[in-house]
C-alpha cells in the first residue's frame, strides 16, 4: 500500500471519528479588560482583586443586568468562570452577593436567557432554609426565582460552601435540557436542571450580577460540543 493511500485511509479515520463524537472547540478570555464584552445595563472595569487580575462588574438596574461575550454562539458544552461576589457598600440586608453563568443569550433579546447564579452570603446563615438559598437557577423573564420557588420548593436552588468576597470557581456543564452548577472544582453537581426553561437553542455566553452586588470575574473557559 502506498504512503499516500495510508494518508487518505487515516485522515477518513479521523474525520468519521470526529463526526461521531462531536466537534469541540475550546477558547478561554483572561477577562483582564473589557473589550470582548458587549455591555447592557452594567459598568465594567479592569480591576485587581486579592492579586488576581480581572474586569469589575456593577449596576445600578433590576432587569437584564449582562455582561454579553461579543461574537460568540453557545449551545453545548462547559462553561467556567471565577467570580467574587460579594453586597455592596451601604447594601441592604437582602443583598447576597448575586453573581453567575448566563448562557443562550440572545443579544436581540438579551432578557430572555438561561442562568445559574450564587448567593454567598447565604452559605454561611444560621438557617438551614435559607443555606438551602446558596445556589440558584433561573430563566427570566417568565421563571425567575420567586415563581421557581413557589411552584417547585427546593428543586431550582441547593446549598454550596461558598464564601462572600473570596475567589470561587464556577462550572456550568450543558447538554440538550439538561445543564449541571459545579463550585470549586467539586466532582459532584451541587444543582441539576433537567428542564431548561428554554430548551435546546443556540445563544450567546454572558455574566450576570446583581444591583445589590460589588462582582469581579476573570478566566472565563468554554469548551464548546453537540
């Protein structure tokens, strides 16, 4: 057999493989500035935060509070991303230190996306309910967390150990209806969602934080696949 028709046998090979396994494409931002996020209703700014390198988010709305990834379309895949979050200043009792993973975003209709979020400050209450409130996922506008909790007490939301102010590492894992909320590079899920709200559409990668919220976020990884 020539080198040639060798060649051609195993570059079939290859691609019959990678057509039944799925592409997967892997791209990381550093996040040490802001010109790969399209910005709506927040502030950003390059920042440095216990020594790390990374681009402060803030808000002053309710709604639609996102730090778009420009040009990018996510469908499945893993998403990862380190977050501080933590209440700011003068914020009032109910601030938790909201920050998260939005993903299939529609930039023509950026209210409307997928999301999982951490509350840190509630980790460490003295109640056990409210522990319970440490990690949420939610789907605005029609499924946010009033309504989630209302219709299905305790399956949206779960407890983490997480720390306000601190560094802490957040993995989202999607795949068709089904998305997984890692923390701290934990093996085990501390939230499975079989039922995305929105189901199986293409959209973009974003960061969301909260008016009550000081956030920093750095690194952000996504290894992309169907």
């Amino acid at each position: 057999m020539s080198v040639h028709r060798l060649t051609s046998i195993i570059a079939t090979a290859v691609l019959l493989a990678s057509a039944q396994i799925g592409y997967c494409e892997q791209s990381t931002w550093k996040l040490e500035d802001t010109e790969s996020l399209h910005l709506i209703n927040i502030k950003a700014a390059p920042a440095t935060y216990k020594d790390r390198d990374c681009v402060r988010l803030s808000t002053e709305a309710e709604t639609g509070n996102l730090a778009i990834l420009k040009d990018f379309e996510f469908t499945n895949g893993t998403i990862s991303l380190e977050v501080v979050g933590m209440p700011r200043e003068g914020a009032p009792a109910v601030a938790k230190g909201f920050v998260g993973i939005a993903f299939r975003v529609l930039e023509s209709s950026s209210a409307s996306y997928e999301c999982f979020y951490i509350r840190p400050v509630n980790s460490k209450a003295e109640s056990k309910v409210q522990r319970g409130h440490s990690v949420q996922y939610v789907s605005p506008p029609k499924f946010e967390w009033p309504k989630l909790r209302r219709s299905d007490p305790g399956k949206y939301e779960a407890y983490a150990d997480l720390s306000a102010g601190e560094w802490t590492d957040l993995r989202v894992e999607v795949k068709g209806k089904t998305a997984k909320f890692f923390v701290n590079g934990d093996k085990e899920p501390c939230l499975v969602v079989n039922d995305l709200k929105l189901g199986k559409r293409k959209g973009s990668v974003a960061i969301w934080t909260h008016k009550t919220t000081d956030a920093y976020v750095r690194n952000l990884r996504i290894d992309t696949g169907d």
